[in-house]
DNA sequence: CATAATTAATTAACATGGTTAACTATTTTC
DNA sequence: GAAAATAGTTAACCATGTTAATTAATTATG
C-alpha cells in the first residue's frame, strides 16, 4: 500500500534523530536534577549564542517570560509553570522591570551560572564525540539543508 | 559566557526542525481528528516503508502492542493507552493470536486503511513542497549524515 | 512433568508538559 | 479618562509518558 518514498524517509529520519538525542539529553539533565526543558529555559536565559531564536531576537536585557514564551514556541502560561520550577529551585531569579512594571526580567543566579557551565562541560564532550565522523563542510551544509527547510515553512503556509 | 560552537549549532537546528514540523503535522492530523502520535501507529501498522524500525526488524505479520512500544521507543503500557483510542475511533482492531494466546496481532480497519490513504495524499503534498528545492542528492546527503549520528549513538554509550 | 522463569498485555497511580479561558495589574493609545 | 493592549498568573483540562503490580500464557529446566 505506502510506497518508498525519499521526502517521507527525511522526515522519518530528523524525527528519529531528535528522539533519540532528546532521550540522551534527558539522561544528561536528570544527572543534574533538571529536565530538558528546564536547561533550554536555563540556556536562553546564559544566552546561548547557537539558540536560533538570537540570530532573528538579539537580546541586550534579561529576558522576560514572555521572550521564553516566543522562542520556545509554547503559550506563556507554561512558561509560567517550567519557570515556578526552577525559581524554586533557586536557578533562576525574577525581577519587577523599573520602567514597567507589568514585566518581569529573569536572570540566573549563581547557582544556575554554575549548573549551566557544569553542563557545558558535559554537553561539548558528548558532541565532540557525536560528531567525530563529520568535517567543519559536512556540518555546515547539513545545518543550511534546514534553514533552508525552516524559511520554505516560514514563507508559505505548508497547511493549508 | 557561552560561546558559538557549530556542534551545538547542529543540535539547535535539528531540535527546532523537528519541533516545527511536529507542530504542522498536529495540523494536519488534527483535521483527521486524531493526533500526531496515533497517525504515527497507523503507519505502523500499514508498515510505511519509510519508517526506520522496519529496516532493522522487518515484519511478516501483523504488529503487536510490544513491537509499536519498541518502534516508537515507549513503554508498553503507553502503546496500551494509544491503541485504545484507536480501537475506541474503530480505525485498529485487536486479534488473539492463534499460536501463542498472550500476543494480539494489530490490525487497521477499512475505516483505518481509508483515513491512512487520505491522509497520504495530504502529506505527500505537503513535502512536495517543502522539499522543492532540493536535489535527490541533497536529500540522500541529509539522511546519510543522520544515520551516521544514530550509528554513533548506537555503537557509543556517549552518555557516561 | 511440575515448577520456575519469561513474555505479553493490562491496570492503576502518578508526573510532566502542553493547552485555553478567565482574571489582575499596568501601560498605551486616542 | 476610557478603551485597548500587554504581561503575567491561575484554574481546569488533555495527551503522553512513566513505574509497579497483576493476570494469563508459554517456555525452560532440575
């Protein structure tokens, strides 16, 4: 009945890739007592210059959970509930924005600075190893194949 | 603090790709009135060649529960829970096996197999799309670097 | 061959991550 | 100054996932 089909079989694949790699990110977070979504929040708010929402949002301030909210792609409200996790955890701190108080901008605190370095250690050791097979070239054309992917579902509305 | 790094870089990509696309299969399967994951045990059980479980472990007979848990990577008791919609929506149907009455064989309804082709048309249109503007070889490139990664992943505990 | 171990599936109790809708508080706009 | 917009929270809910315990059937073994 369902043919061989190659736009199929990358879809298949990139959904097996990311399976994959967010269950050995799951086990990467859980030794530090975190979830994955928890250090996403934890490296938007470091900055994490490879984050892809950056190249289109540099930010100067500290972000506010509304920021999260876009760059992550959820509803505020769950921003809301990941962030009560990791203020109680004392990761994270809120404070009331001078200018406007509607807002509220968040920063680390010492502890998260130093849970998101701990983990950087551990994250570029698992890629370096992950990737050892690939050239600077191979990777470069592999991360401009889904730019090009990202713009194609930007530009036209895919569903109809 | 943190630093540009094109390892990292490539997990973002993949992560917020396969993040996008999820988002546009709901979508499309919501119009159906089923979810991303059912739609995905339906092309399990009409054995879509295009998914990657069947290269490794192809299957003369019908699925069983234990077999979507392992092509799917979940718990079983979770496949329980997503087959019952399914059989509730009448699209799968549940058989004792004749030999060995532990195992029940999974099968689609006519209901079923119809929604599949139906949604097959739809999607077939929507990666038209999506890829035009790549080449047979970019596409035979992309995959190629994503089974090296599973390889890696595979071969290499990289979680220590 | 009877018992122990394994296998397949289910059930129950629970966690997490997500949603929408309604609400509060504040700022902007006109 | 009233209406509209913005930021955040809360409540109620759903989908997806887990583990642990249970049932039933099959396979292995002493």
């Amino acid at each position: 009945m369902l043919k061989k089909n190659l736009n199929a079989s990358v879809i298949f694949h990139v959904i097996k890739l990311s399976e994959t790699w967010k269950r050995n990110g799951d086990a990467i977070t859980q030794q530090f007592g975190i979830t994955t979504q928890q250090w996403l929040i934890l490296l938007l708010l470091a900055k994490d210059p490879n984050i892809l929402y950056f190249k289109e949002n540099p930010q100067e301030k500290p972000m506010m959970a509304k920021e999260l909210a876009e760059a992550m792609n959820v509803s505020r409200a769950n921003i809301t509930n990941l962030l009560n996790v990791l203020i109680r955890k004392k990761l994270v701190v809120q404070l009331e924005d001078i200018h406007d108080k509607r807002r509220k901008r968040l920063s680390l605190t010492e502890a998260g600075k130093k849970l998101v370095e701990k983990m950087e250690f551990v994250r570029q050791e698992y890629n370096k190893r992950l990737f050892a097979k690939f050239s600077k070239a191979d990777k470069l054309q592999f991360t401009q194949f889904i730019d090009t992917c990202l713009q194609a579902m930007r530009h036209d509305n895919l569903v109809k």
